[in-house]
C-alpha cells in the first residue's frame, strides 16, 4: 500500500509540473498581454515605456525562460501578484475557494445523499412505478441546461414567490446562518439538481447488474434478508463505479461553476478563473487552474485507494 502510494504520489507531481508548463504555455499563446492592457488603459504611455515595462515583468523573454523563473518563484513560496485584483495570488483565490467549496461542496453531499438511495430503490424495484419516477426526474437533471435551471429558479422563488433572495452572498446580507442559508438555497439547489441525474443512473445500473450476481443468489440461499443482500453483499461492489465518477468531479468541485455563479452573483472559482482569462491575469489564472488539476489528481488517488477498501480483492501494487 505504502509504495502504491507513493508510485501515485511521483506520478501526480510528474503530471502536474506538465500542466504547468502546458497551462502557462496556451496562456502565453494567448492575444495580448498585460502591458497592452496598460496602454489601452493610458494613451500617454508610449512605445518605449511598454518596452521598458516589457522588459520589467520579463514578457521580453521566451515562454520557456519566463516559466522556468516562474516555477523557481512558485517553489520558494512566491506564487506572484494578481494583476486584476492588485493583491498575491493566495489572498484573491482563498475566499474564492472558501465560497466554492461551501456551494459546491453541499451541492455534491445532498446530491448524493439523495441519489444514491434513489439508484438502489430504482434498482431493487426496476421497472415499477417508483423506477420509472426516479428516471424520469434523473434524465430531466441530466437534460436541463445549468443556466435555464437557474434563471428558472430564480423566477420562481424570487419573483413570483418572493421567498428567497435572486443572488448574492450570504455575509453580505447579514442576519446569522438562516439568512445565509436562504441565499444559498437557489445555487445548492440548482447545482444539485442538475448533478443528481448522472449519479441516480450510474447507481441504478452498477445496482442491477451486482444483483445478477451468483453470489447474491448464494446469499439469498442462505436466508439472508433482501435488505442486508443490497446494502452488505451488492452495496458495495455497486459503488465502485460511481466512486469513479465521484473522482472525477472532485476537481471540478473545486473549479466552481461557472454559469451558476454568474447567474447567481456568486464570487467562486469558476468566475475567478474566467475573469482572470479574460483579463490576462497570467498568475491568478495559472495558480486556479494548477489547482483544480491537482485536486482531480487527489480525487483519483481517493478513488484507487477506496476500491481496496470496498472490495478487498482488489490489490494495490
């Protein structure tokens, strides 16, 4: 176990110094650069100031020397300064990050704590009423854009109903945790609804294919109950596919939502990442961006390291 660990740790920092390199080259690519937006900012700049500037933050120089000073910079602890937000790199994106992870990380919890239940009921009672209702409200998550739910939404609670704020942030309206939970009701909700299709689906069908099992008819011949075959013999064999696709998605936990977090005028990572994009913030964009990758990275080894754990045949070498 201790040398999976390991082999998977040196393979994830091989990985990850290679998007770096590539993620600071296609934002090198990229039309333009911050001294451009200078002189569109200041019309008495002249072509020998940008030069001078130029040749202050290093863009004189060729990709590959600037990102060899940038990964000497990064691993003595300097992650540079975001030109957007006139601050470091880790003051701008740690709020940003808190504010994700609270929506993205309660949207995941409650989606999957009502899809997994509802991919076992769907499994065990397949093609009953109760299974054609649970996918019926799974293919409508997985078929309805993020950005029509969520003006949808908005439209209901907060226009007709009136019951619950159009967006915003919680501390900024005040009034201790009730009130922030009703301003987080609308993107938890949305994001739920839109992830909870594609986990209700994989669950059902890992579920029906487990009990076709010989082993679950061997349990059923020894008098035990429907209840302990699904959750103790089938549960989990079942979940090793969805832990997968869990991994999957825990990076993107991290890197926000983008469409739901400008609908909702919700500061999280996504629209960081966007904005610094747009706004040739090479830094701020970088850093999300090698962040988001390392977590996919740690949402993998997660995942390896529980199928040993849900099913002890499975050998880590």
């Amino acid at each position: 176990m201790s040398r999976f660990f390991l082999d998977r740790l040196l393979q994830s920092v091989l990985v990850l110094a290679a998007m770096s390199f590539l993620i600071y080259w296609l934002i090198g690519l990229m039309p333009g650069d911050p001294i451009d937006l200078m002189i569109s900012a200041d019309p008495r700049l002249t072509p020998d100031d940008a030069k001078r500037l130029r040749g202050l933050f290093g863009l004189d120089r060729s990709i590959t020397e600037r990102y060899i000073a940038w990964v000497t910079g990064a691993l003595g602890g300097d992650l540079g300064f975001s030109r957007l937000y006139a601050k470091p790199v880790l003051d701008v994106m740690i709020p940003a990050l808190g504010n994700t992870a609270l929506l993205m990380g309660s949207s995941f919890l409650l989606a999957l704590l009502i899809a997994l239940p509802a991919g076992i009921v769907a499994a065990v009672k397949q093609y009953s009423r109760v299974d054609y209702a649970i996918n019926f409200t799974a293919f409508a998550g997985i078929s309805l854009p993020s950005f029509w739910l969520a003006l949808l939404m908005i439209a209901i609670f907060s226009v007709w109903l009136g019951v619950l704020p159009a967006g915003g942030l919680p501390e900024i309206a005040g009034g201790g945790w009730w009130e922030g939970l009703r301003y987080l009701a609308l993107p938890i909700a949305t994001v739920t609804l839109v992830t909870i299709g594609d986990y209700i689906r994989y669950m059902r069908a890992e579920m029906i294919q487990t009990l076709r099992h010989d082993y679950i008819r061997t349990a059923y011949a020894k008098g035990a109950s429907p209840t302990r075959v699904v959750l103790v013999h089938a549960l989990r064999n079942a979940l090793i596919p969805v832990v997968t696709i869990m991994a999957l998605d825990f990076g993107f936990l991290f890197s926000g939502a983008l469409t739901v977090e400008i609908i909702f005028s919700y500061p999280g990572m996504g629209k960081l990442i966007f904005d610094a994009i747009m706004g040739n913030d090479f830094n701020l964009a970088l850093i999300a961006l090698l962040f988001a990758t390392a977590l996919t990275l740690i949402g993998n080894l997660l995942a390896d390291l529980a199928y040993g754990w849900l099913d002890p045949r499975i050998e880590l070498k």
